[in-house]
C-alpha cells in the first residue's frame, strides 16, 4: 500500500505519472493531502523511475486541473482511478456520463466552475493607502481552493491598479507588474470599509428594479453567506419594503408598455393553471392577431424541454407547438438522437403567432423585442413548473432569451453551458433554419450539428 501526498494538480501528475509507471492500481494507493495523518500500514516511498509514456485526451487534463481545486481529499483517487481506466482499454470513458465515477467528475468540475464565477462576481476591493500608495484588498471564502485558478482574471481585468485577494486558503497580489501568492490571511487582514461604498450602494440603489424581485433566485445566485463582503447587501432590506412603492410609480410612468404576461400569471403556478390563464393573455399586441395562444406541451416532470421561438401558422391554427413543417424536421432530428418527443417538454419563448399577410399566406414575422420580452415571463414560470434537468434552445431568439442578449448560434452552437434554470442549457439549429438553408450541402450539414447537438443532450440527461 502507497501512502501519496498531493496538495495541487502538478503533485498528483507527478506522482501519478510514476505510479502508472510502475503499473500500481487504484486499489494500492491510499491518497491524501499533507495535513492528513498518514496511514501507519502505508509505504511512503515510490521508486524514481523515468515513467512510461503515454496519452490522456487533452478534455481529460483539463477536467483534472479543475477538479484539482475541488475542497477534499477524494478528488486525487477519483482522478487517479479515472486515469487507470483510460490507460487501460477504456479510451472512451469520458463519453459515459452514467458511469458513477464520469458523473462524480463532472459533479466536482460543474461545482469549481461556479465557484469560480461566484468569486469573479463577489470579490469587493476596499481601497487602502499605504506609504503614499493606491492598494485595493479584498477578503473572499471561496467554497474549493480557486485562488489560484481565478486571479488571472482579475489581473487582466484590473491591470493598472495594486490589489490583493485575501482568502483562507491563501493570498493573491498584483502591484501591476508581477502576481505573487502568499499565505492564508484572516478576514481582519482587510479594510473593513472605505469612502467608495457609499458611491456603490447609489449606484446599486440605481439598478436595481424592484419589478423582478425573486428571493430565493437572489438567495441561490448571490447566498447570504457572501453577504458580509458585499457593501450592496446592507440595503437589500430597505430596498424590498420599498419594492411595492417603486413598482407602482413604474406602472404609473411606463403606462402601457409596463403590460406583459407578468400582469396575467396566476399566483398558483402549475401547467394547467398557467395554460389557462395564458390563454387570456393580452401582455402585448400579438394577441390581437393571432388566432390563439399556442401554450408548451409535455411531462410536467420533464427532463427535458426544447425551448422554440414562436409558433407558427400550422401551430397558430391548430393550437399546439411543433406541429408544422418545423415540427415535423424536429420529430425526425429527435428520433435520430435517441430522444422520444413524449418524454421531453416542447414550448416557445413567445406564445402567439407574428406574422405579415402575403394574400391568402400568413408569413413568418420574427417578434420584436418588446413582445418578446413581455412574454419571457410564461416562459420562466413553465420552467420553474416543470424544473428540467437540461434546456435545449432551438434558435436565437430562445437562446438570447435564456442565456444571453449577446449570444450567437452561429459561433456559439453546441457548447454545454451551466445555467440558473437548470443543470446545464446548450443552443442549437431551430428547425426552421433548415427550411431555409441556402443549398442541400448547407441543409444537411445544420441537420447533422443538429442532431448531434440533441445527441449530446440525451447523453447528459440521468
């Protein structure tokens, strides 16, 4: 039995480099980190041999270093054991998110992931002048060890100007010319407030919009245990008793445009309620013309739910999503990826009918963004109805509605993204596209990336 000391990813390469060298199995290795007691039946030497080589895919090495960072000892014999299997026959074992061990690596690297992005949101430099000079400290408590996995981006993003991250794990410094780590520091270390927080908190009274509270998504996108850093959250109280007062003056200076399908959402919200009350809605003009409100379809437990754009004239007039020319592609493309439609959520961002009148023809007419917009909120309650594992976006106008304005399917297509929706949300093709492709070289290779796209989704759903 090996006794292995590994506190970063570069100590568990190397040992594990010569440990697959020497053909030692998971099962020989006890792993732990330099605080741990070592075991007293374990040997603590390994033979310094030159190790054999071999290749890992790159997809592999970069979930390592990631997973490296995760908080706990039982990530080096998971990645360890992980590296045994795909030297050893089992080249294609990341592709297998069933396997227990694939999941818990993906479990460990989704958790470092948002980690990360929480630290890249809550760090709050204080300023402090020493000697004459400029410094910003902040003190952060991440969840896993991401201190030096993350301070490149504030580096890059606050190049001129001297700063420091303080955590317990360890320090960051930057003095615009070199970044240095340091040791652990406590929460003391660092100002407790400076002449800049009171410019912070006007800026934050500014935007926010009391019109969009939700508590428990603030709660579960920014927790109270980050609150004491965060010079915002000492008014958060006195902005929500304010909310109502701040909503109704809203209401009163937008008039009109301040409608939107949130005016007719019912206060219980499961699918048939909502269906009902959407059938009613008026929250912009599309309702005018339409000739009905085309409401999602699907499990009210669904794994999974495809998210379209709008529906249209077949959808229009026989009052269900995807069950026109469009639909008819997208039932194909399910089929091919190994998904059943009755299994899966189908709905649209927007739930009536835009078009333009050509004759007798009604044509396709994209929604605006204000009629979009209003009705985004159907949308989110069907999604907090049902509460899918995975979100897949067919088109743009879905995709730039539930991941990002900026967001681009022809650059963007295909990645699997963390989301606050779901455990993971991808964009793809919407059927319609194909429709419209340019040539049959064009039209079958958008329905190969989206069949593939679908492909992946299944592979991910458990």
């Amino acid at each position: 039995m090996f006794d292995i000391v590994a506190d970063d990813f570069v100590h568990w390469r190397d040992a594990a480099r010569q440990l697959l060298g020497q053909r030692v199995p998971p099962a020989e290795i006890a792993w732990r980190e330099s605080t741990q007691a070592a075991s007293m039946f374990a040997d603590t030497f390994i033979e310094s041999t030159k190790p054999a080589a071999f290749t890992v895919p790159p997809k592999f090495v970069d979930m390592a270093r990631l997973v490296a960072c995760w908080r706990g000892p039982e990530k080096w014999p998971l990645l360890y054991s992980l590296l045994w299997r795909l030297k050893h026959g089992e080249k294609h074992l990341l592709e297998l998110p069933t396997d227990p061990q694939v999941h818990q690596l993906l479990m460990m690297e989704k958790a470092v992931r948002r980690d990360r992005h929480k630290m890249t949101a809550f760090v709050r430099f204080r300023q402090l002048i020493d000697k004459d000079e400029e410094w910003y400290i902040a003190w952060y408590q991440p969840d896993h060890r991401i201190l030096e996995l993350t301070t490149p981006f504030f580096q890059k993003r606050f190049t001129a100007m001297n700063w420091a991250i303080l955590t317990p794990d360890g320090s960051a410094y930057w003095d615009r010319d070199e970044l240095r780590f340091g040791p652990p520091m406590p929460r003391q270390s660092a100002p407790a407030g400076d002449e800049l927080e009171d410019a912070w908190k006007t800026y934050y009274r500014a935007i926010f919009n009391p019109a969009r509270i939700k508590l428990k998504a603030m709660k579960k996108e920014m927790p109270t245990r980050f609150w004491h850093t965060l010079p915002e959250t000492e008014i958060i109280g006195d902005l929500l008793r304010e909310a109502p007062q701040r909503v109704e003056a809203m209401v009163a200076h937008q008039e009109g445009s301040a409608m939107s399908a949130r005016n007719f959402i019912p206060e219980r919200r499961t699918l048939e309620t909502l269906r009902e009350a959407a059938a009613c809605c008026q929250g912009c003009d599309l309702y005018k013309h339409a000739t009905q409100t085309v409401f999602g379809e699907g499990p009210a437990a669904a794994r999974l739910m495809l998210v379209g754009e709008q529906p249209g004239d077949q959808e229009d007039r026989q009052g269900h999503p995807f069950v026109g020319p469009a639909g008819q592609l997208l039932d194909q493309a399910l089929t091919d990826a190994g998904i059943d439609r009755d299994d899966a959520y189908i709905t649209n961002t927007v739930k009536h009918f835009s078009f333009t009148e050509s004759g007798p023809r009604r044509l396709h007419k994209k929604p605006t963004a204000r009629q979009t917009s209003a009705c985004v909120p159907w949308l989110e309650a069907e999604i907090e109805a049902v509460k899918p594992q995975g979100i897949v976006c067919l088109g743009a106008t879905a995709a730039q509605a539930l991941i990002s304005k900026e967001f681009r399917i022809t650059r963007q297509r295909g990645q699997m993204l963390d989301s606050e929706r779901a455990d993971w949300i991808l964009a793809t093709w919407h059927p319609s596209a194909l429709l419209r492709a340019p040539d049959a070289a064009a039209r079958n290779r958008m329905t190969d990336e989206l069949i593939a796209d679908l492909r992946l989704a299944a592979a991910r759903l458990r």
